[in-house]
C-alpha cells in the first residue's frame, strides 16, 4: 500500500490550492479516505474524511465551508480542494487510510 500526497506551495491568504493523494495497493473507493494536517508545534489534526460507502464526507470547523474532499475512483486519487486559504492553514498535509500514512505536503499561505 502507498499513498503519495502533492499538490502542496506556497499561496497567498485568500489563494486556493488542490492537494491530490494517489494511491496504490488497494482502491480508494471502497476505503474510508482522511486528510490530516500537523502545524509547526501542533499535534496532527483531521481536517477531512470522506466515507467508504454513500460519499459521506466530514470536516473539521476550521475548515468547513472551504475545504472539499473528493475522489477519482479510475484515477484511484483522494482530493483535497482548499479555497480562502488562511495563514493558519498552513501545515503539512497528510492522506490517511487505516493503517497508512502517506509522506505529506508542505502548505504554507503567507503574503
């Protein structure tokens, strides 16, 4: 199994940015998928999750009304679309399936 997150930069405060998680050794449409976030200094969050079953998605406060996950199943890929970046968003992402972790992408949204 391996999951390989991209997508991640520098943006301004206001700036979107579209993080993909590829995955590999089994299919994300029949897996619970999560986006988690870890700050300098803080511990890891979830900011994300959408279901195995039915496309139910979840989102942290923080994030919800800006944040949307979504997947490709012929892509077999995980998005995470984030609009109205803030300086607090600013993390390394991480995909996230029982029990993988992929290796993240730095966001960091500064002027």
């Amino acid at each position: 199994v391996q999951l390989v997150e991209s997508g991640g930069g520098l943006v301004q405060p206001g700036g979107s940015l579209r993080l993909s998680c590829a995955a590999s050794g089994f299919t994300v449409r029949w897996s619970t998928m999560s986006w988690y976030r870890q700050a300098p200094g803080k511990e890891r969050e979830l900011v994300a999750t959408i279901s195995d079953n039915a496309d139910v998605t979840t989102y942290a406060d923080s994030v919800k009304g800006r944040f949307t996950i979504s997947r490709n199943s012929a892509k077999n890929t995980v998005y995470l679309q984030m609009n109205s970046l803030k300086p607090e968003d600013t993390a390394v992402y991480y995909c996230y399936t029982t029990p993988y972790w992929g290796q993240g992408t730095q966001v960091t949204v500064s002027s």
